[in-house]
C-alpha cells in the first residue's frame, strides 16, 4: 500500500480527482468503482469542475458503486443511487444507463446481489475503485466479523455503522439496518484501489490499517493482499 498524506481536506479531495482524472483521460472508457459517505464529496466536486472545464470527459465511462441501503427507493433522497445522482452524476455528462447502483428495491434481493456481482464480471473488472473506510475498519458494508463475504450480497449494519449514518436521517430508527454490498473479493478484483481517509476520528482505523497484520476484525486490512492500493489521507487522519 502507498500513503499520500495531504494537508487537508481539500488538498486529498484533489489528490483523489487526479487520480481518477488520469484514469479516464488515459483509458476513456473506464469502469468506475464510486462510493459514498461523507468522505468522497470533495472529490466529486472536483469532476464536476474537471467536467465543466472541458477537461475530463465521461461520455464514454461505466460506473459501479459498492453499496446500496436495503430496502430503500432509489428516489429517498438517503439512498445512495440518490446520493450519487446528487453529488456527481446530475452534474456531468455521464451516460446514467452506464451507472450501476444495487437495486435498493429487489423484491428478491439474494437473486438482486447475484445479478450485480455477474454485471461485474461481464462489463469489469473495475479499473478504479474509491473507497473510504468505515470507522470501524468496514469497506463498502463489509462490516468487522469472523468471516467476510467475498461476493455481492445482503448484509446487517453494526450498531456503530448504523449511529455513524443516523447523522444523514431525521431520525435514528429511519436508518436502514440492511444493505446490499459488493463483497471482499469483489473490491479486489479492482486493478485500482483509491482510498480516502480524513479527520481524526478516522486516526485509530489507519493506524491499525498501517500497523496491524490482516484481519477480518478491520476488513480494510485485507487490502493489505492487493498489489496496487493508493491511501490519501489528510494530516488529521494521519497525525490523529
Ligand atoms: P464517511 O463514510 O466518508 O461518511 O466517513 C465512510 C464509510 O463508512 O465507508
């Protein structure tokens, strides 16, 4: 794993777009790996204004996100398909038939992350994929347990997950406890790994992500196997 660390937020979110910047400037037709969360918004913000600029073009680009609330309508504006129409795709020139978030309503959701992981498989691998990291160490909804899963699939939220999102809802009990998730082994499969982590609250995870041998107890660790992972990280996160 490489480590860039920035001196604020700002400086990471940038450091983050180039990266992404590059991607597509060498390779047009990018499949994008997208997350959500607090972290990421900066960084969109950025491809907005690299877009706007005439300097990144995403006509041609294939987007997947890693996550998606389960069950959730894609038009709730805490869903991530919302998320990310809000905060990057509205504002773009993305073909939306292109972008890929699990389907928050499946009737059938086991057969629903079946569908997303074989998607994957037939228009990936993933070129670049961002992540940020959970406070607790969760990729995506991969949350701390004795086993991981390694593809798509239906998730519980831990208790910790579910305190750090109520801050986005009205209300605690409005948070979904479920969600639908790309697995360990599907984030892997990325050639490209991008991570983001700011603010010292996120000081403890990274330095277990840095210091700590692989476990399941921290999935982020798990990185640790992947030839090409990228860490930005603001001095906050870094210095805690
Ligand atoms: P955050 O979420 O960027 O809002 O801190 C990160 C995550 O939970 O993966």
């Amino acid at each position: 794993m490489r480590i860039i660390i920035c001196e604020n937020y700002e400086e990471l979110s940038e450091k983050g777009a180039e990266f992404f910047k590059a991607q597509v400037t060498l390779k047009p037709d990018s499949v994008l790996g997208l997350a959500t969360g607090g972290t990421p918004v900066g960084l969109y913000k950025k491809l907005i204004e690299y877009n706007k600029n005439g300097s990144l073009d995403f006509s041609r680009v294939t987007s997947f996100n890693l996550d998606e609330y389960y069950p959730i309508a894609p038009d709730n504006d805490q869903s991530y398909r919302y998320f990310m129409n809000e905060n990057l795709f509205d504002h773009v020139n993305i073909d939306k038939t292109r972008t890929y978030v699990p389907d928050g309503l499946a009737k059938d959701p086991e057969a629903q992350c079946k569908a997303y992981e074989a998607l994957l498989e037939e228009k990936g691998p993933v070129d670049i994929q961002l992540l940020g990291i959970g406070r607790n160490g969760h990729i995506g909804f991969n949350e701390p347990d004795e086993k991981l899963n390694a593809v798509t699939h239906i998730t519980g939220l831990t208790e910790s997950t579910v305190e750090a999102n109520a801050r986005f809802f009205a209300d605690i009990s409005q948070v979904p406890t479920k969600a639908l998730t790309m697995g360990i082994g599907t984030i892997l499969k990325s050639k490209k790994i991008v991570m983001l982590i700011s603010g010292k609250e996120k000081h403890e995870v990274l330095s277990e992500l840095l210091n700590d041998d692989i476990t399941t107890k921290n999935p982020a660790t798990l990185l640790k196997v992947h030839p090409d992972v990228v860490i930005i990280c603001d001095k906050a996160a870094y210095e805690g």
